[in-house]
C-alpha cells in the first residue's frame, strides 16, 4: 500500500526521513490528546464509588419494647446515603418492607433470619433513595397469616399479637426517634412496599392507616389488594376484600381524604398465579370478578382509579410470582418522584 512505501522507502535521505517521523508524531499526538479526554471522564466516573451492599454495622437489630408498644424485634437499615441526606437537612422518609418468610413456623429466629435477608436482598433500593428500611419481625404461625395482616390477625386477642399494625407504627416511631437524635429531620409519613404476603401487609396497612403513608409500591398483592369501598354495584366488600366492617375491626372510620393523597403503585406478572386469598373467600370473589388473579387486575384498577385517578397499575408481561429488573428499577424512581413532590411541596409552603 502507499502509505507503507511512502514511510518505508529507501528513497529518502535521513533528513527526510526524519522529517517524515516528525510529521506523523504530530499527526498522532491530537488524537492521543482526544483519546486521553474522552477516557479520563469514563475512569473517573467509572472510579465513583457505587453502592456497597450492606455491613454488619449497618444493619441495626433492635429488641421487642413492649411498654413501647411493640412485642417483636425489628430491623433498621442504614445506607450511607442516609447519612447524606440527614446531614444536609433534608428530610429523611422512612422505608418499611414488612417481613415474610413464604411459610409459617413457631420458631422465630426463622422470622428473624428472613427479615435480615430481606434487607440482603433488596438493599439496593433504599441505598438508592437515601432512605433507612425498616423490616419488623413478626412471627407466623400456623393459625395466622400475619405476614399478610389477614382478617383472624386483627381480630387476635393474643396480647403479643394484638394490633399487629399498630405494633408496626410503634417499630415506626421508635426507628424516627432514633434517627432524630442523631440531628436528623424525619418525615412523619413514610415509604411501604411490599411483594407477594408482603404486599398484602403493605396494601392493607395502608388503608388502616392511610395517614401513616407517603406512598405504597404492591406487587402481586395476592390475588387481590383490598379495594378501599364498602360496596361495588351493589356487592358487600368486607375486610380483606374491602372496607364494608373497617370501622367494626378497628374502632375508627376509613380516613378517605388521607387515603386519596397516597401515591400508590400496582404492579402483577401477566403470568403470575400466585392466589392467597382466603378460603371463606375465594369462591364469592371469583364469582363477582374472576378466577385468575390476572382476570380481577382490571376491577381492582377500575375500583382504586375511581378514588384516586394517580393511581398506578401495571401488568408486567412475560412475569410470573417474581419482580422483574424493570419493576425493581421503577420502583425506585417511582419512590423517588414522590419524596420529590412532597418536599417541594414543604417548600412552597
């Protein structure tokens, strides 16, 4: 080719030679300049330090406090960008993930064992919002479904298991009272999130205590998150399908106003079977909307966007009873935008 006989022809004197040496050294260096500049940013920004999966000093485990209103350990996690956000005194918002262990068991420190891989497993999403995440540890037992906050579970008169919720809102206040002696500002309303027997808990707490709540991400809540209307076309909706006897199982009337302000996500695997509702149940349920978790997805929207039309359903498709990497990353943002919103709206206040 030319440009090898060009460098290499013997056709040249020295000085030509080096003269041609020199023209290709100048040649070359811009583009070596270019090179370093556009590499050096990528080594720096690949050099930021990402997010470190959580250390045993992070993980805080604090003990039952019964006279605090609480008869169950719990867990609290603190990313570093916690300690980020508390120091530039921004409020902090509370993440809660109630625990679930998939089955029941009377030993407890299989509860305790899940809960800390709970905060294992999902670590990253707090880390990423800046937010500690609480996960109690509440027991299951073979008798009731707790994990899910079921109907027998607020109505147990078993003094460690009374009010489960409100034992939660303790774990709550003692976890930001914490944090506030540390001189950090904490929101009065918190983040919940939950999947599966978690997301049950999640949607239900929600609408026991809708004050309590910035906003709920639920996914496969199952079979059917409760509906937050006594009636729908004229079918009666007790707990845990709706609220029809809310006032008869805790003492108070729904707080609808509160309840329409929540940011609220749905999310259900378009191949997700998983179906937990109960037994006295199912069989009315399927009559009114369906067999299939997937076929009720359409009442529940309907119903939910009725009271508050922000609200977010999604079917992901191609999942089944799992969250796909999608749902994990959007639920961070969604989190996200709604701390956003609320302290923007602090600050125009």
């Amino acid at each position: 080719m030319y440009y090898k006989t060009w460098f290499l022809s013997d056709r040249f004197d020295g000085e030509d030679i080096m003269k041609k040496k020199m023209l290709i050294i100048l040649f070359i260096i811009p583009f070596i300049i270019v090179l370093l500049v556009l590499y050096i940013p990528t080594q720096r920004r690949s050099e930021k330090q990402p997010l470190q999966p959580p250390t045993d000093a992070q993980i805080l485990r604090f003990d039952a406090d019964p006279d605090g209103g609480f008869h169950w350990p719990y867990y609290l996690y603190l990313p570093e960008s916690t300690q980020a956000v508390g120091e530039s005194g921004e409020s902090i918002y509370l993440l809660v993930f109630p625990n679930n262990t998939g089955e029941p068991a009377d030993d407890l420190t299989v509860h305790d064992r899940a809960a800390r891989e709970k905060i294992e497993q999902f670590w990253d999403i707090p880390a990423h919002l800046g937010t500690p995440l609480l996960v109690p540890v509440f027991p299951r037992p073979f008798d009731l479904y707790v994990h899910a906050l079921d109907r027998a579970t607020l109505r147990a008169d078993i003094p460690e298991l009374m009010r489960i919720d409100l034992q939660l809102i303790a774990m709550m206040e003692d976890a930001a009272d914490r944090l506030r002696r540390q001189g950090w500002k904490v929101n009065d309303q918190a983040l919940i999130m939950g999947f599966s027997a978690s997301g049950m808990f999640a949607n239900r707490f929600t609408l026991l205590h809708p004050d309590r709540i910035l906003a709920a991400a639920i996914g496969s809540p199952g079979g059917w998150p409760i509906a937050p209307w006594t009636h729908w076309r004229g079918n009666v909706l007790d707990y845990p399908l709706g609220i029809n006897d809310f006032e008869e199982l805790t003492g108070e009337p729904f707080d609808v106003e509160s309840f329409k302000a929540i940011k609220q996500l749905f999310y259900l695997g378009d191949q997700d079977d998983n179906d937990a509702v109960d037994q006295d149940n199912l069989a009315y349920l399927s009559g009114l909307f369906g067999s299939l978790p997937i076929e009720r997805w359409p009442y529940s929207e309907e119903m939910f966007l009725s009271m508050n039309p922000e609200t977010e359903f999604y079917i992901d498709p191609g999942v089944g009873h799992s969250i796909s990497s999608k749902m994990w990353r959007y639920q961070i943002q969604f989190f996200a935008g709604a701390m956003a919103a609320d302290r923007n709206q602090g600050r125009e206040k």
